[in-house]
C-alpha cells in the first residue's frame, strides 16, 4: 500500500537514518526538510512516512517474515556499501567514494552530537581504499579507540571513550 505524501508529512529514509518534513512536492519527488535544517529532493520510495498509517486493508499473513538481525540492535550502524546509501545508488563510480565519506562525515557528527558511546561503520572488504579513508576520518575527527569487528574484516566497531 502506497502513502499518498502531503506537505508536513513526517518522513524518514529507509535505513532510517534521519528525520524530516516533506516541505513541498515537485515533478514527483519529496523536497524534504531534515531535523538539522538541510533540504534535499529524493523520489518518493526512498522514503517511509513516520506516524501512524492506514494498514486495515492488509494482513498479517501478507508481511514478509523477518530475519533475525545479523548485528546487534543495541548500537547504531552504518553500512556503507553504495547500494545501501540511498545518495549513492544511481552515481558513477567515481563519484561514490565521495558520497560514501559525505555520509560517514554526516553519520559521525550525529554519532558526536548525540554523544553516542559505541557504533559500527560496515565499510566491506573490498581493495581497502574505503577502510583506509574511514580509519583517516575517524581519527581525524578524534575516535581513537576503533578496532575490526572480526577477524574477515569489513566493519569496525568504535569506541568513544
């Protein structure tokens, strides 16, 4: 069932990463108003609508069944594979590690401002230039206490204090 999206609509992406307003409707997409005052365009299946929503006409034998949850609930996440990242997806290659460090930069100061104490950064294994520029930034933003979730690598856990 498809939210039929109005102005002040409360919205969130997917991954629920952030929250904002919808603050105006054009050519079929959302222009969205995050809480911290940053205004972006995104199509309208990026998005999920916060509040409460009209689901009489569905089922419970038509949700999908859930898995459990490879990480641990209790710290927030950040995956940054470009599939994952809504900003990412449709970008040349190129272009991709920059969107992926503009979203560890935005991630890390939610992770300061609202003094989060422990986190995960999923960067994947890869040829290693991500993990490397991930390790620089959080260094270069004062994390120093980081360390490889596993021994495969492909995510790191960190450590405020």
């Amino acid at each position: 069932m498809k939210h039929k999206w109005q102005i002040d609509d409360r919205c969130s992406p997917v991954d629920g990463r952030w929250t904002g307003t919808v603050i105006a409707i054009r050519d079929g997409k959302l222009v969205v108003k995050d809480d911290e005052g940053f205004v972006e365009k995104y199509a309208m299946d990026e998005l999920v609508p916060l509040g409460p929503l009209d689901i009489r006409a569905k089922e419970l034998k038509d949700e999908p069944k859930l898995r459990e949850p490879k990480n641990k609930p209790d710290i927030p996440v950040l995956d940054l594979h470009a599939e994952k990242l809504p900003a990412c997806r449709k970008l040349p290659a190129d272009m991709i590690l920059a969107c992926q460090l503009d979203e560890l930069r935005l991630f890390l100061q939610r992770m300061k401002r609202d003094k989060i104490p422990r986190f995960r950064i999923i960067h994947g294994k890869g040829s290693g230039v991500l993990r490397a520029e991930v390790i620089r930034m959080l260094r270069a933003r004062g994390f120093k206490n980081f360390r490889d979730e596993t021994l495969d690598g492909g995510s790191l856990i960190v450590d405020r204090y």
